[in-house]
C-alpha cells in the first residue's frame, strides 16, 4: 500500500498547470513526499516548461506498476506537437490524458489523483456541468461531492454549476442528506474529526416568500435526519453572516446551497490556500482551486500555493 503512486493529469496543454506542478516538484514540500508520482501529460510540452524555468527533474518513464519507488516521478507520455495545439487536437489530448490516468485508477493502482484545470466551455461542451460531473459519470458514481477544503475551515455548495435560476429545482432533501453523510464520512476516515457542519438556507435571511418554503420543507428535514445518525450540524442559517469570524470559527464545514454562496466568502478569506477535492468517487481527487489561467500562460508568474496544498493533504491525510 505505502508504494502506491499518486497519479496527475496536467490537463489543457495551454493552462499554467505545468507550471506550477514543475514549482511544486522543486518545493520543500515534494521533498517530504512518500508516494511515488505517476504524471500523465505530453513530455516535450513539460520538458519545454522546464527549460522555460530553468530548473531540471529526473523524469522516469512508466513501465511497471510493481517497481515504483517514493519520492520519484514517472511519466506516461500523451504525444502532442508545439505547433498543433487546434481545439479538436486539445480536446483529444485532455480526453486521452483522463482515460489513460482513470484505467490506471481502476485498476486500484494510486491513492489519489490530482488534475490540471480545463475549460469547461471548450472540453465538456455543455454535456456536464464540471469535471466533477465528469469524473462521476466516467467512474459510474452516484453522490460526488464538491468540497473546497481548507484546514480551518472548508465549504460544500449542495448545487455546483448550476445556473441560479435553475437551484431552487435541485434542492432536495435527499441529496442534501445523502451529501452531508458523505462528507461527515470523509472528515472521520481522513482527518480523523467528527466535523461542526453549518448548513445555510436558500433564501436571504432564510425567510420565506410566496410559493414553496425550502427551509422548512426540504433543508429543515434533511438537517433533523443527520442530527438522529448524531452527526454535529446546525441550521438552515443566514448565508449573509455565517462567514463573519465569530460565526465560522465555530465550524469546520460551511454547506450551502449553490456554488457562489460559499465559494465567493471562501475565496475572499483564503485566496488560493486551498484545493477542491471530488469525494464520493472511487478515490480521492484534488485539483487547485483556479481555473486555466491562459493571460499567464508562459510568464513564469503563477502561484503554486493550492497545488502545493493539494500535495500537503495527500502527505498528512492519505496512508
């Protein structure tokens, strides 16, 4: 088990993802690090961000399963030339990247899997909301879980996305519970905490207007149930002051009922000191919490912190 590799798909070839991966691989952090690392990316797209960078990394070609040392960093090569980087020649790319890195998790071969940041307009094209959804359908799962996870304090929205307009169709009871359980589950297996989790209400101030009370009819009912499986949770409560300082630290998770209720506080207090972590899958799967950035594409600008926060998590949390 000790030997099992984490295994990275670096994503949009044009993303700053190898970027900071190369940063991270450098970094005190990786230093300390006790799996093996299996990347799955184009080789001569990486090794040119190397040579942009200046800085080197013994890349180890990925032969045997059996044979991986911690601490070492292997490679499967997705072939794609400089010059022919066409939206279809993408898309192809990232879509080989994926079935190859979840043929390997299949296979029961890694602990975790950590992927580069894509578009969602140019790569799922409408067919899923994100690649959480993605990831779900290609494992076959049914209650994936988007949790943005920091230390001090993490956020679940019970909808991801989802236009605003269409929440109030997607919140149900059941999957309200069944969400929440996941989590609970998740707190308990890998950080060893029976977590205080804050549930919002859908509405402002929780109040009710003309039509369906979801507080009361589908929120209130959910919240009842987890407190008899005696999980710690309290609400429906106010969105608008349930991230002042005096409220959250009372909590360990904060779950709201769609994506900009808790991911605009969350990103506001810890910029990117934190990582979205899909929970409910077959394995454990981190991504930085920043999308592809293409206007830093190259500039040798970007931050590793939530990518080195990924690889921190895996080294405290997984054995």
């Amino acid at each position: 088990m000790k030997n099992k590799p984490t295994v990275i798909i670096c994503g949009d070839p044009e993303s700053t993802f190898n970027e900071i991966l190369i940063k991270t691989l450098k970094s005190k952090t990786f230093r300390n690090f006790k799996f093996p690392i299996i990347i799955i990316c184009s080789k001569k797209l990486f090794q040119n961000e190397l040579k942009k960078l200046k800085t080197k990394i013994n890349l180890q070609k990925f032969e045997n399963k059996n044979k991986l040392l911690k601490n070492k960093i292997y490679i499967i090569d997705i072939p794609l030339k400089k010059g022919n980087l066409s939206l279809l020649k993408k898309n192809e790319y990232i879509k080989k990247s994926f079935d190859v890195g979840l043929n390997l998790l299949k296979k029961d071969n890694s602990y975790a899997l950590i992927n580069g940041p894509i578009s969602k307009t140019t790569f799922l094209k409408g067919k899923f909301k994100g690649i959480t959804e993605y990831l779900a359908f290609k494992t076959k799962s049914i209650n994936e879980v988007m949790l943005i996870f920091n230390k001090e304090l993490s956020v679940c929205p019970i909808t991801t996305h989802v236009p605003i307009n269409k929440v109030s169709q997607k919140i149900k009871k059941e999957v309200i519970f069944k969400k929440i359980n996941t989590i609970n589950e998740f707190y308990k297996k890998f950080l060893s905490l029976k977590p205080n989790i804050a549930v919002t209400g859908l509405n402002p101030h929780c109040e009710t207007f003309a039509g369906k009370n979801f507080e009361k009819e589908e929120i209130l009912p959910a919240i009842k149930k987890l407190k008899n499986k005696k999980i710690k949770i309290l609400g429906p409560l106010s969105a608008d002051t349930i991230f002042l300082e005096e409220n959250r630290k009372k909590f360990d998770v904060v779950v709201g009922m769609y994506h900009d209720q808790v991911l605009a506080p969350m990103k506001t207090i810890f910029g990117f000191n934190a990582i979205n972590i899909t929970i409910g899958l077959p394995f454990i799967r981190i991504t930085p919490d920043h999308g592809p950035n293409y206007k830093m594409f190259g500039l040798n600008r970007s931050n590793p912190d939530s990518l080195i926060q990924a690889f921190n998590f895996i080294k405290n949390y997984v054995d």
